[in-house]
C-alpha cells in the first residue's frame, strides 16, 4: 500500500478576506496601515483569534515609531482593530483584536461614529454610556 500525497504547504500566509480587500475602509487605508494591519492579523491568526500584543518595538524593524502609531490610529478609525487592553505607563502593553467595524463605512466613504454624544453603537444594539464624576483627590 502507498501513502496517499497529500498537499501540505511548506509556508505559513495570512488569511485575508476578499471583502476587506474590495472595502472602501480598505482603499482609506495608508500603506503603511496596511502592513501594520498584516502584522497584527498574523499574530491575531497563529494565536487563535486572541487578542494579541503588539510592540513599538518588534515592529522598530519594519517602520518607525511614529508611523506605526499613526498606522494603529488609521486601523482603529477605519475599524479593522480595536484596542482591548491600553498600555503604556506601569508596564503593560497594548493588545490588539481584529473587528468587523470597517464594514460599518459606507459606499459614499463617510465613516459612521462609533461614539455620538454618549451613545455607542455595537452591533445593532444602541447603549449609553454612563461617565462617572470622581471627586479630586488632594493629599
């Protein structure tokens, strides 16, 4: 008996759907969003669609620091990722999950706010967002 062949690749790629690519969200996009975008997917994909962190750092190699920040604003206003965990100071980092915000822009290429006057949209579900007032601590 012979083994049956079967048709394994012998590199990894990043799936990218073809609706992202035809989007106007998509063509709104820098180039260099665009490659910051790919990154953050690669690492979101191989790490079993979690949110992933991503650092100044690793991507120093690719593009500057500068441009990867305004990359990471781009990806968020044109809602390819979302932020779920802010870094920054007492040394936590930045995590990063895919969304499917992009799809809310629309033909005419005007971006739908997420955020309007202490409404937010998710989804088809409308909720208020409530702000707390904390009082001054002085010591």
């Amino acid at each position: 008996m012979t083994k049956k062949k079967t048709n394994k690749l012998d590199y990894k790629f990043v799936p990218v759907p073809v609706e992202v690519l035809g989007s106007k969200a998509w063509e709104q996009l820098t180039n260099a969003a665009r490659v910051a975008y790919l990154h953050i997917r690669m690492r979101w994909c191989f790490n079993r669609e979690q949110p992933v962190a991503v650092s100044y750092t690793a991507m120093e190699r690719i593009m500057e620091r500068k441009t990867f920040s305004k990359a990471l604003k781009k990806l968020e206003a044109n809602g390819f990722i979302e932020k779920s965990q802010t870094g920054g100071l007492f040394r936590r980092r930045n995590y990063f999950d895919m969304s499917q915000e992009w799809r809310r822009i629309d033909r005419t290429g005007s971006e739908v706010k997420s955020h309007i006057d202490g409404i937010s949209i998710k989804g088809s579900q409308k909720h208020t967002v409530e702000t707390v007032e904390r009082a001054p601590t002085g010591g």
